[in-house]
C-alpha cells in the first residue's frame, strides 16, 4: 500500500509541477521509446534486455493485491524464477495514452495485453490477460531514462453467464 501512495504522491508532483518545466518532446519521445524497447525485450524473451530498462530500486506492483517487488533482483526472480518451466512471452501490445511530467521524473499510462505459453511439448499451457498500465520513470545521470515503478491490472474475473 506504501508504494501505491509513493507512486500516486509522485505522479501528483510530477504532474502539478507539469504546468511549470514539462517534458520536452525530446524526452516525451525517449520515455516512449523506452516502452517500445520494454516491449520488444519481452518479445524477444530476453530477461536481461527486461530488466535493463529498470533502475536498481524499482519497484514493480502486480495486480490482484500481489504485494510490490522490490528491487531488481526480486524482479528477476519475480518475473525469471530459476527451476520454473519454461516462458515465452507471444504477444504484448502496448498503447500510451498519456506521457508528462517534469524535469527529471515522467510517467506513461495506457493498456496492454500479453500473451504466453508455459511448458514445453504436451505440458504447454497458453494465458493471457489484458489491462491497465501506469510506468514511472526517472532521467538517469547520463540523460537515459529507466523505469523506477511499473504497476498494472487486468479486468475481474466475470460471474459465469456474463
């Protein structure tokens, strides 16, 4: 819940002090660009291209309550457990419906909806869910910008018969 306040006050500032240095279209696009290399990482099933777009502390908070991954190594394990079978990511599709911020930090919105099969051979198992996604971000000392916070959902399950 900590960190849902910290993402929430942190977007609250970015975008109030939005009105007074907003991003500039340089940085509105390498914030966009970053999402665009997020999605072709997964694509690619490359964990270490995934996590590279990360800062070290970021943060992820996973939908349905899953209490926040800390730091990029939970994340690995969150995302790339060893001894689990194996992943790959068939489908992810991405909109931005909304970049700003200010100065050094930046927020993107938007959906996104992710495909997947588990196992190999008769074992494989397809999933997929679909959503909402907020991603902060923060400009590094060398003008890059990485993602500090990623948290998304995906709609409740229907009641049978809907």
């Amino acid at each position: 819940m900590a960190s849902v306040l910290i993402a929430m006050l942190a977007i609250g500032n970015a975008t109030a002090r939005a009105a007074e240095t907003p991003l500039t279209p340089a940085d509105e696009h390498k914030v966009r660009a970053v999402l665009d290399e997020y999605r072709r990482a997964w694509l690619a099933n490359d964990a270490d291209a995934v996590l590279r777009l990360f800062t070290r502390d970021a943060v992820l908070i996973p939908h349905h309550g899953v209490e926040p991954v800390v730091g990029i190594d939970a994340a690995r394990d969150f995302w790339f457990p060893k001894d689990s079978p194996p992943v790959t990511i068939t489908e992810l599709a991405m909109t931005v419906d909304q970049v700003g911020g200010s100065c050094d930090i930046a927020f993107a919105r938007g959906h996104s909806r992710v495909a997947w099969t588990t196992g190999k051979g008769a074992q494989t198992k397809k999933s997929s869910n679909a959503g909402t996604n907020l991603t902060l971000f923060r400009r590094q000392a060398d003008g890059a910008w990485r993602i500090t916070h990623q948290m998304w959902d995906d709609p409740p399950p229907q009641p049978a018969g809907r």
